[in-house]
C-alpha cells in the first residue's frame, strides 16, 4: 500500500507540470507506474507543452526515462520517447521504445482543429502482432479556446468502451478546478474520483494543487494530496515541486515526501526533470527517476546514414575501420548543420573497457568512447549526441541509450558532411575480441531563418578560437576606425547579443558561457556594410 501510494504521489508530482506556461507535460509510462490507475486518468492531463511549443523557437526532439538503481547507484535509462510534428509546429506523433532498440512499446497521435486546439488523442500499445487499439482521448473548448471536457475511451477487443472523463472549471482566465469521473461497469454510470483544485499567489502564478479523492462511503471530497511550487525570479521557470499526502488516520498532513527538481538550457527549455523521494523526516532524499530532454530548432530536418551487417571482427592490439561515404545534396539551401550524433548500433564484445572509438572527417579526428564499461559486455543502440544527459564515461555496459562522448562532436560542426567519415576501433589489452555489427551518423540541420547566411572571406573582423568554448574575441581590421555594432543570432535568427564597439577599438572578448553548444552567426555592422561569420561553440 505504501509503495502504490509513493508511485501515485510520483505521478501526481510528475504530471502536472511543464516550463514555460506551468502546465502538464503528458507522462512517461514506465515499470509498475503503468499500472496505476491513476497513471492512466492523468497521462494526458492537459497536454499543454504541444501548445507551448508552437510560439518556441526549439522543439522537443526525444526524451529520455531513467530510473535510480541502488545496485549500481547510477540512473540506468529504460525507455525513449521521440516526437513529431505538424507544420504548425503542433505534436502530431510521440512514440515510446525500450532504450535497449528491443522494440516499440507505445505511440500516440494527435490531432487538432482550426485553433490547433488538440482535439483527439489516440493510444496505441504495440506487442507481437504489431499496433493496437488501446485507448483514445476526446478534447472539447469553450469559445476562449480554454479545455473545458476530456472523455476517455479503452478498447474492449472489439469496441471502445467508457473509461474516464474530466470537466474544467475556471474562474476568469484561470483554471479554478476540475473533477474526474471513472465509469462503473456494474451500474453503467459515471462516479467521481478526484478533484483538483488550483490556487494562485498575488502575482496570479499558480503556487498550489490540492487534490481530494471521492469516499464512497460519506459521498464526500476527502483529501488527498497536495503539491506545491517554486519559480525562478528572473525567468519564470518552475524549479522545485514538493508535496505530501494527507494522513487519514491522524488527520494531518504528512511530512515532505516527494520532490521535482528542473533544470534548463540558456533558452529556457527544459532539460531534466528529477524526482527525489524521502522515505522518513530523518533521512536524506533518494533518487527515484529523471527524465531527460532534447531539443533542436523549428524547421530542423534530420538525415540518417547507417552501415549495417559489416561483421568485421575487432582482435587484440589491432585497429578494426570502417568507412561511410556522404555523397550530394545533404538538405535544403536554407539549411546548415547544427549537429553530429554517432550511432553505434551494435558493437558485440566480451570487454568494452578494452576498447577506444574514433570519429575522424577532413582531417578532424576526435575520440568519442575511451576504455569505459570496464569488463562489461557489447555495445547495444548506443547514441552518442552533445545533446544527452549522461556522459559515456560514467555509463555502464551493456551500453544502450544515449550518452555524451569523450570529447564533443561539435569539432564537426560547420564542416562540410560530405566525403568519407572512419570510425575506428582499437582493442588496446589481449584476451578479449568483438565484432562490429552495424554504425551510422545522425545529422541534423537547423533553418537559417532571419539571418543571411552568406559569408565573405572578408578580413573586416576575425573571430577566434573558432570553434570557441567559453568565451571568444573579435578582431578587426587595422583599417577599421569606425563604430560598430556586433550581432549574434541562433540559426532560427533569434538575436542572442549585441555588443557595441566605439571607434578606434581593434578588439574585443565576449564571454559566452551562457550559450549552449551549437552554430550561430555573428554579424558586424559597420557604416552602410554588413559582414556575417559563423560562430561554433563546443
């Protein structure tokens, strides 16, 4: 009992939030979670992070599910979430497999209105004989475009039948409440089960949920449990949430016993949300789960080469190469390259801590996995992105998920993909062998909207180090005494800085630590001219 209640506390926590518009980000099905009934009433709450996503300059690319393990003590990733979207930039199809590439597990898709209102939800569990019929989600609106109803139905095998449905209550612009009806098969009616009610602080933020549960017995509201919430002053972003359960038996309110911690990028997208339990008032809080974040920019467009059924064999103090030749148009004109991920499909061998991988394109060569895993076993769906949560090094064999390389992968950026990419494999201790099975590239390419992307070899200003890490100067031309203005946009044309320059000035530093890795372009306006340059950071 008490480990059901922990688990639907967690969802409850879990569920109700998302970042910039404080809402509800659909849940993460995973382990006994999904047998929670209250998992089920709850994983579509709101859905409000389609909607947020339309006016954002990135969208969520994958998500990754983790869960604590004591064992190992180190999060070990489970499943991945990757999602799709319309030309409205709305979420048209998020699709749930085991981390491991052992298959599909859920999809769901998402249709909308003229409003780009999200108006039906339709989940699809997969197993042996392929997708099927689980369950669908109906969405109503008021003329304020504000979600007023949700029905839920499940299928039977053969027919939808009733399963839940939530109606909305606000109180001007605010969401007041709103009650959750199950349907009772036996006296074919609709019976309450939860009420969340909101509240807001003085600035209209939302700072609390109380959630009361139906007791049959007196047909009354009781308590449940309630949540609470903790902003970032200067950006608004939710950075902690906490709550309890109310003790029937003593009628109080328990001690703290969950915690949400969130974590962003310099856009303010969410990158991890953790969830913290504390097993008694005395103890220190224990990790439970984490959820990672990616994101790449609207209009990003992905290209997939792999190299499959190679079979080369990886020996003892030999160098196993293969290579992947990139030929033609890459993407559209408007298009640069914004990232590299390494896909080691399947690398089979009985000692991975043997072994040193490395990425070489035009003579750039960088180590990506470095003797890790120790005398653990094979390399099995492994990505390796700037993007991820967990770095190679600290993972554990057999590897599967997604992980941050030895060195960035950024040292790609801005080269031309074309030509011939070499992975190489050096097996540095005796004793154990392997077998290269199957490896790829991801490349992504991001719009260069609202910047031009012409550049000059123009020695008007120079930019170096180039790639740049933390920080970066700006030289200009002896010949250059004027003013000017110097401009750094993201590839979607989003202006990031400007940094004026009096006369007379032949160089500046910027620090940009707080800018992700990435392309960008700097642009130097001096009297009527206009030079671009493009910017990496690592």
């Amino acid at each position: 009992m008490k480990k059901l209640l922990q688990l639907t506390f967690i969802l409850l926590l879990s569920l109700t939030v998302f970042s910039q518009n404080r809402e509800a980000i659909p849940g993460s099905n995973t382990g006994n979670v999904k047998q929670s009934p209250i998992f089920q009433l709850l994983i579509s709450e709101d859905n409000s992070h389609i909607h947020a996503q339309r006016d954002n300059d990135f969208l969520i690319d994958a998500s990754y599910f983790y869960w604590w393990s004591d064992l190992h003590d180190i999060y070990e990733c489970y499943y991945s979430y990757y999602y799709t979207y319309d030309e409205n930039h709305n979420l048209y199809e998020k699709l749930e497999k085991w981390s491991d590439g052992s298959g599909d597990i859920e999809k769901r898709i998402y249709e909308y209105d003229v409003n780009n209102n999200l108006e039906l939800e339709s989940i699809y569990a997969h197993d042996n004989d392929g997708w099927m019929n689980s369950k669908y989600i109906t969405y109503s609106y008021d003329a304020m475009n504000n979600l007023i109803y949700k029905e839920s139905k499940v299928w039977s095998g053969s027919e939808f039948e009733n399963d839940s449905r939530t109606t909305y209550v606000y109180d001007g612009n605010n969401r007041d409440y709103y009650i959750i009806e199950r349907w009772d098969d036996d006296d074919q009616i609709w019976v309450n089960s939860q009420k969340w009610i909101y509240y807001y602080d003085e600035s209209n933020i939302r700072d609390k949920i109380l959630v009361k549960n139906w007791d049959e017995e007196t047909y009354a509201w009781i308590n449940g449990t309630q949540i609470f919430y903790t902003y970032d002053e200067e950006t608004n972003n939710l950075i902690v949430s906490w709550g309890n359960n109310w003790d029937e038996e003593n009628a109080t309110w328990q001690e703290r016993i969950q915690r949400n911690s969130y974590a962003y990028d310099a856009y303010n997208n969410r990158t991890i949300m953790e969830i913290d339990e504390l097993y008694d008032p005395d103890s220190e809080w224990h990790n439970i789960l984490l959820e990672a974040y990616l994101y790449v920019p609207i209009g990003s467009e992905h290209l997939l080469h792999r190299r499959n059924n190679l079979n080369k064999s990886i020996e003892d103090l030999q160098t196993t190469e293969d290579e992947l030749v990139i030929s033609g148009k890459q993407a559209n004109d408007n298009r640069s390259l914004y990232g590299v991920e390494v896909l080691i499909d399947s690398v089979l061998h009985t000692s991975v801590g043997d072994l040193e991988f490395t990425l070489s394109h035009k003579g750039v060569t960088e180590t990506i996995i470095y003797h890790v895993g120790s005398d653990g076993e094979n390399f099995i769906n492994t990505k390796l992105t700037d993007r991820a949560y967990d770095t190679i090094s600290d993972g554990m064999a057999p590897f599967s998920g997604i992980y941050i390389a030895e060195n960035p992968l950024s040292a790609f950026e801005g080269i031309d993909p074309e030509g011939t990419w070499t992975l190489s494999i050096y097996d540095g201790v005796e004793g154990n062998t392997g077998t290269l099975i199957a490896w790829g590239l991801n490349f992504i390419y991001a719009e260069n909207s609202g910047v031009e992307d012409v550049f000059t070899e123009d020695i008007t200003f120079k930019l170096f180090p180039n790639p740049a890490e933390s920080s970066i100067t700006f030289q200009l031309a002896e010949s250059c005494h004027e003013a000017a203005t110097l401009e750094i946009y993201n590839l979607n044309g989003k202006l990031l800085l400007v940094q004026e320059i009096s006369s007379g000035t032949i160089s500046i530093g910027l620090n940009l630590s707080h800018l992700p890795c990435g392309i960008y372009f700097c642009k130097l306006h001096i009297k009527n001219n206009t030079v671009t340059k493009k910017l990496i950071i690592k």
